[in-house]
C-alpha cells in the first residue's frame, strides 16, 4: 500500500500513539479516513466530468463532420437541379414536336366509315327492357241489385 511494506506501517501506527495516544489516536483515524474517502470522490467525479467533456468533445466533432458532409451534398444537389421554367420550355417543346409529327401520322391513316362506326355503336349499346305496368283491378262494391 503505496509503496509501504508492513514493518513500514507498523512502525507509523507505533509513532501514531506515541504522539497522539490512545485517547485521540479513534478519532484521527476516523478523520483520516474521512479524508480519503473526500479525497476519492473528488477525484473519481473530476474523471467522470473529465471523460463527459472529452465525449462531448468528440460528438461535437462529429456533428461537424456530419454537417460539413450535408453541406456539400445540398450545394451539389442544388448545384444539380436546373431551372423549372426552363425544364417546362423544354417539355412543351417536345410536346409541339410531337403534335406537329402525330397531326401528319394521323393524316397517313385510313379513316373508318359511318357503317363501321354504327355497327360498333349498336354492339355497345345494351337493350333496355320495358318495365311491366301493373294495373289494379277495381274492386266493384257490391250494390243492392248484385244481391236480388
């Protein structure tokens, strides 16, 4: 114990009631245990905030790097994206391409005649079915005459 051998020790607790005596030697010893358990807890919580702020640190620094890695990726996403309105000119560019090449594909084709087209119209069209009238008889009150 700190270096100390047993002989060591028992020569200090010899002097310890030599000076203090047996009166007072209780009550030191208490104290002195007092002490280094102070002393432990002192240092034992100056560790604890010594690695808190060390990890911390490290989070910190992480963060950073995390937030340098996503500013980089936004710049070269926005950096990415064109301008919408000329993304739209583009799209209705294309679109007026297309019409101008349909409207003469269109032209090319065979036009159906109105039989064909009747003929399709009267297969798609369903039948409709007379609902059934109902009549109700009217009963005859039986009068004076119906009885002689």
């Amino acid at each position: 114990m700190f270096g100390m051998g047993f002989t060591e020790i028992l020569f200090v607790a010899v002097i310890a009631i030599i000076f203090l005596g047996p009166d007072k030697l209780p009550e030191a010893m208490v104290q002195i245990a007092k002490f280094f358990n102070s002393f432990k807890k002192t240092v034992s919580e100056a560790k604890s905030t010594f690695e808190q702020e060390i990890h911390i640190n490290e989070l910190k620094e992480e963060a950073l790097s995390y937030k340098k890695t996503l500013s980089s990726d936004i710049s070269g996403f926005k950096n990415s994206l064109s301008n919408p309105i000329d993304d739209l000119n583009e799209a209705l560019a294309d679109l007026d391409e297309k019409k101008s090449t349909g409207a003469s594909y269109k032209n090319s084709q065979r036009q159906p005649t109105n039989e064909t087209e009747k003929t399709e119209n009267t297969k798609t069209e369903k039948p409709t079915k007379a609902k059934p009238t109902s009549k109700k008889k009217a009963k005859k009150k039986p009068s004076i005459e119906d009885k002689a």
